[in-house]
C-alpha cells in the first residue's frame, strides 16, 4: 500500500510528527520525532538508538500512529536501508545541533519506513 500523495506530502513537509506505538497492557508509547522522505518513502529514526522505547516497540508490534498537523495515520514500520536518508536529514534538520546525531551510530541502525497500515 503506498501513500496518497497529499498525505505524504503533510507527513514528509511536517517538522515533526508525534508516533505512538502501543503495546498491550501497557501506557501507549508516545514520542515526539522528526521524518524524511527519500525516493517516495517516509522514514524515521530513534535518536536513543535501540534504546528508544518507542522504537522498541515498533520493532516488536510492527503497527502504530503518527500525529502531525492534527491528523492521525495508521502505519507499519519497516526496518530499511535506503540511500539518502542521511542527506535527507542533513537537507531537512541540518540547523540542528541534533542533526550529527540522527547520520550516525547509533540511530542510523534505527531506520524505519512509515507505510499506511
């Protein structure tokens, strides 16, 4: 299933969206993290790392919600490797003292691919 282009659109131009990924009998994790867009495709990465609880989870349970601009989106995350992504964080966050964080080790072995679930 790919995203309706508007839709990507909101989530790849959002400076950050909200993801919450719920496990079950337990407070929904809910993260405020940044998103690029590479080659049609969304991704996000952990800036903890594995250690991320977020990231955790969505590794374990595959499915969860992203929140940006007031709207809710059903996705599944998919661990990925694609060229680029780095750039595109430099492009998009490079202002950041955050952003050396996001190119390198250990978040770049976090990456995931956003699909609408």
């Amino acid at each position: 299933m790919t995203w309706e282009p508007a839709t990507a659109r909101e989530l790849a131009e959002a400076h950050e969206v909200t993801v919450v990924v719920p496990a079950p009998g337990r407070p929904d994790a809910r993260t405020p993290i940044w998103i690029v867009a590479v080659g049609g495709n969304l991704y996000v990465r952990s800036w903890k790392g594995e250690d991320g609880l977020w990231y955790r989870r969505a590794r374990r349970y595959g499915a969860g919600t992203v929140i940006a601009g007031g709207h809710e989106h059903e996705v599944r995350f998919t661990p990925a490797e694609e060229p680029g992504i780095d750039e595109a964080y430099q492009a998009k966050y490079g202002s950041s003292p955050y952003t050396d964080a996001m190119i390198r080790p250990p978040a770049t072995a976090t990456t995931l691919r956003l699909d609408p679930a």
